[in-house]
C-alpha cells in the first residue's frame, strides 16, 4: 500500500484510489481578486475549495499547512452539496485552489463543474499548470472557463526550487488559451529566485508572445513563509522590486499588469484603459468596484479584454463584441 509524493492517491493491491476525492481542507466565498482574477468578473465572488497534498516543491510555499501534508482527516463535500453551499451563500463561480487542484480535486471538479455550469456559473482553477495535455482536454471538456497559472521563474534556474519543468507550464497556459479558457499568469517575485530583471522580462515577453498582450501578468510581494528562511532567501520582496517588474511588463507591451501583495493597497492594483489611462476597475484591499457596463473605455472607446456582468445581469465578454 503506496502513496505518490502528493499524497492524493493510493495504490491498494494494485487498484488506484484517489483519497483527496471531495475531501476539502479549506473552504470559503472568495472575492475573484484574492484569486487574483481581475479581467474576469473582477467584482463577483467564487466558492473556493482546498485539498491535501501538492506535486512541486516550493519552500516558500504560502498554503503549506495543506499542500506539504498528506490528508489527515476526512470532511467530504459532496457535488450536491458544493452547488447547495454556492446557492446559499450567493456564489457566482466555483474556483479549485489553496493547493494544487489539479492533482488532489481533479476528478472533483469534473462532477462539480458541470452542475455548476447548469445553473449558469462559472469554473476557474488558481493552478501551478503542472499537468498532462489530456488533463487540460478533459477539464475543458467538463466545463473549466478560467484559470489563474502560477509561473514561477525561468528555465534552467527554477526547477531546482520547485522540481519541475516550467516549459510544460508554459505549454499548458497556451493549450488552455487556445481552448478558449481565460488565462491569467501569476509570478510571485522572490529574490535571489526570480528577481533579477533578465528573468522578469523574459517572462512578460514570452506572456505576449505565447499568450497575447492582453493575458494580465499578476506581479506579487513575497513574504517568507514554510522553509524559504531555512534556504536562504529573505524574509521578503521591497515594495521597489515588484513595481520595477511592473514596469518592465509595460515596456514590453503587455495591456494589463497588476502589482499583488503590497499594502496599502496600491494603485497599480486597479485596471486602467490601456490605451488612454482612464481607471475601469478600482480595488481598494478585496473591495472592487467596476465603472463600465460594457468592456469599452468610456472616454475612448478602446476594447478593455474584460468580462463583466452589467447591472442588468448580461454577461459582456469582450472576446465576442465585434
């Protein structure tokens, strides 16, 4: 009786089970912010569920009571009642995350997604990207309309922080964008890690190559948490250090950069029109406000790559306004 490094599976007697199967460690109604989604439905909340067990090794991890523990006790959320809680508790959106739900809530999720889209909500996964191509297919398939990736630095450096390659990652953002999934990319800037301005702009690039201009790039402050001491780094990111990674997405020609972690919050935290400046989306902490009613600039009529909901309850996609 094995388990793999994650912990999720078991393998009994040659059978495979999968013990992390509705077997939630955290849950909560999330603001899409904390996600961080803020191109899409920035101002909406999602029923966000956890699991046991992670596939990388980050010794910064920031959810390392669960993702470095294999499941220790059960508290199962059926299908049934995850869509009952979201009814409840006014959710719009279901979102797999905390810690690598690709791995401990996939099938999960193929049972949650569909009932969720049933009643008209949305299915995001926060994922570090680490899976197979038939994996992506399948959760496409089963209705995954968004997702928040995690690129954590750049080849030939990074994988020996977190035991991976990143260029399937990198892969995978694309199948998903190309799928017509909403994809945003999320670096958590940690010094001594990924810092150094090479490797920041060769990720905003590769972001506007692969991805398009207008994938938002999520910036985000560091703190030390888990065994990133113990390894060497230090106890965070300067304020200083993720405002010049934002910089260098806009001088490489991403539309949307966003500056996470940092308080008081901080301006680069809100959506301007890429075009002409004018502030479409403000965040204040987790509280968001939307100006517009459709995804076009009200002072110059540029496209704004958002999704919204309108005050009528439409759903305005930019991606299907000609």
């Amino acid at each position: 009786m094995k388990r793999g490094m994650c912990g999720a599976r078991l393998n009994f007697e040659g059978e495979l089970y999968v013990i992390t199967y509705g077997n939630i460690s955290s849950i909560s109604n999330n603001p899409m912010s904390k996600k961080p989604f803020f191109n899409y439905f920035p101002d909406e909340y999602a029923l966000t569920v956890g699991s046991w067990g992670c596939n990388f090794v980050c010794p910064w991890c920031q959810n390392y009571e669960i993702s470095k523990t294999w499941a220790k006790s059960c508290y199962y959320l059926s299908p049934g009642r995850f869509i009952d809680t979201m009814r409840r508790v006014g959710s719009m959106g279901t979102s797999f995350s905390f810690n690598e739900p690709s791995v401990t809530l996939l099938e999960y999720s193929l049972d949650v997604m569909p009932l969720a889209r049933k009643n008209g909500w949305f299915n995001t996964y926060v994922t570090n990207g680490y899976m197979t191509s038939e994996a992506i297919e399948i959760l496409v398939k089963h209705g995954l309309d968004a997702a928040n990736i995690d690129i954590k630095g750049c080849p030939g450096t990074i994988e020996r922080w977190i035991g991976a390659d990143v260029n399937i990652v990198w892969r995978n953002a694309k199948l998903l964008k190309q799928r017509g999934v909403h994809v945003e990319i999320t670096t958590l800037v940690i010094p001594k890690v990924n810092d150094d301005e090479e490797c920041l702009r060769s990720i905003a690039r590769r972001i506007k190559r692969e991805l398009g201009p207008e994938t938002p790039w999520h910036v985000t402050r560091y703190f030390a948490m888990y065994k990133a001491l113990e390894k060497g780094l230090p106890p965070e990111t300067p304020v200083e250090t993720v405002e010049r990674a934002y910089e260098i997405g806009k001088e490489e020609g991403l539309l949307y950069v966003y500056v996470g972690n940092v308080w008081p919050p901080h301006p680069y935290e809100n959506t301007y029109c890429p075009n002409c400046g004018e502030l479409i989306i403000e965040r204040i902490g987790l509280r968001t406000r939307v100006l517009v009613e459709e995804p076009i600039c009200p002072k110059c009529g540029e496209l704004l790559h958002i999704v919204i909901r309108n005050r009528r309850g439409e759903i305005r996609d930019w991606r299907k306004i000609s």
